[in-house]
C-alpha cells in the first residue's frame, strides 16, 4: 500500500507560480517607478538650468508689438526685457495669490497680484504684473497710483496660465481674478489688443513700495531622487522578502515526512 505525500511537502512548479509572477511584477513596478523618478530629475535639472540662465541674464529690449503674434512661450517665456510705457490711469485688476509664490520667496502671506496695463510707444499695450499687495491693501486709495508718464521698466516675460477645473471665476464685480490670465482679465475690462503675455515687473518700485515689484528667482521643488531611492529601496526589499519566504518553504519541505 502506497502513502500519498501530503499537501505543501514539496516544492512544485504550480505551487511557486503565483508567488513568483506577484514578486516579479512588483519588482518591475518598483524599477520602473524609480527609473521614471530618475528621468523626471533630469527633466527637473534642465530645467532649473534653463530658467537661471533666462533670469540672470540682461536684459534685452522688449520686442515691439508687430512681432508678438510670432513670440510663443518655449521660445520666450521667462526671458528679462526692458521697455518704456505709461500706465493707463484708473485701471487695475487684483489676481488673488494664496499664500507666496514659486518664483517671488520675498513674498509670504496672502494677498494679491496688481495687474494694468500699460501702452508703449508704438501703440502696443502691455498688462504688468506690478507687484504683491497684502491682504487689506487692495484698494487703489491705500497706495500710490501708478503714474500715468512713460517710464522705464524692467521685467520678465510669462505666459497665460491656465485655469485648473476647481479655480473659481473671476468675480468682475470685485475686481477679482485667481487666474494670471490678462487675456482673459483685458476682454473682461476692456482693455484692447494686448500683448498676448504679461510682465512680471522687477523696477522701478513705486513710491511707498506698494505694489511690490521684485526679482523672480527659481526655486522648483526637486526631491525626485529621494522618490527614486525608495522605488529602488522596495525592489530590493521585494526580492529580500521573496528570498526568505523561498528559504522557508523549502526547509518546511525538506523537513516534513513523506
């Protein structure tokens, strides 16, 4: 009479095929994760790069308005332009900013960006990002009015953000936008043929210092190899937890009667 082995005294091929997929498929997901974590850093890195050399270089003359339809944001954004216009009197709008910026570390708190517009000499107008105001100094009579004579300016160039599906409207009645979107600010107020950019302003401030104008500076958040060591971290864990669970099952099987 013949005894039949029993259940799990030895290793099969069956018995390690589901361990071994599940391991295996973890194993790529965990490589693959930390290799895209890689590449993202070195997306990140150039980058960073790119933007420092546009914001420390000098800057170059603003181009006139004939040239604008062609300028497009890879090509320009970013970049430090010199120009002289005049504000138009009596127009602003405030773009609500949450809580500082990326590119402006010299601003905390929440409050609001001013943005007006400004004509040039060759009748192109410009919206100007003229700088931070707290919260509470809204209101055009609590600062000094933007002067209505030409004036130089120093700037950078940025584009249109874009609306993400939870930004609230613009509130027209307030004067409020939470988007830096001065296409959509200018058809809102009125104001005709703008540039399809605006300037972030750097100089000259204002007397008393409101809005608060200021150098942009990169400062991107980079911490992909950090993401990247721990993806690499799991898969060695992985193959270290499947190696001991491998151990285990064939000592049990070397063990168990037959």
């Amino acid at each position: 009479m013949t005894a039949t082995p029993k259940a799990g005294a030895s290793l099969s091929r069956q018995s390690l095929a589901l361990p071994i997929l599940f391991t295996a498929a973890a194993l790529a997901t965990f490589i693959g994760l930390g290799t895209w974590q890689l590449q993202r850093k070195a997306w990140k890195d150039g980058l960073t790069q790119s933007l420092e050399a546009r914001l420390t270089a000098a800057p170059a003359e603003l181009p006139p308005s004939l040239r604008w339809p062609s300028l497009t944001a890879s090509a320009n954004e970013f970049r430090r332009v010199k120009f002289t216009a005049a504000f138009v009197p009596g127009e602003e709008a405030l773009v609500f900013a949450g809580g500082g910026s990326t590119f402006r570390p010299d601003i905390s708190g929440s409050g609001y960006w001013v943005f007006a517009p400004a004509r040039l000499a060759d009748g192109g107008t410009v919206v100007i990002n003229r700088g931070f105001v707290p919260e509470g100094r809204q209101d055009p009579s609590t600062r000094t009015a933007a002067g209505a004579a030409p004036q130089e300016m120093t700037g950078v160039m940025r584009w249109p953000e874009a609306a993400a599906w939870f930004t609230p409207a613009g509130e027209r009645s307030r004067n409020i936008w939470f988007v830096r979107d001065p296409l959509a600010i200018a058809d809102a107020k009125g104001w005709a043929n703008v540039a399809p950019f605006f300037i972030e302003l750097e100089t000259p401030p204002p007397p008393g210092g409101l809005p608060q104008p200021g150098r942009l500076q990169v400062k991107l958040r980079n911490e992909h190899l950090q993401y990247a060591l721990t993806w690499y971290a799991l898969a060695v864990a992985i193959v270290v937890m499947f190696a001991i669970w491998l151990r285990g099952r064939r000592r049990d099987a070397a063990t168990s009667p037959r």
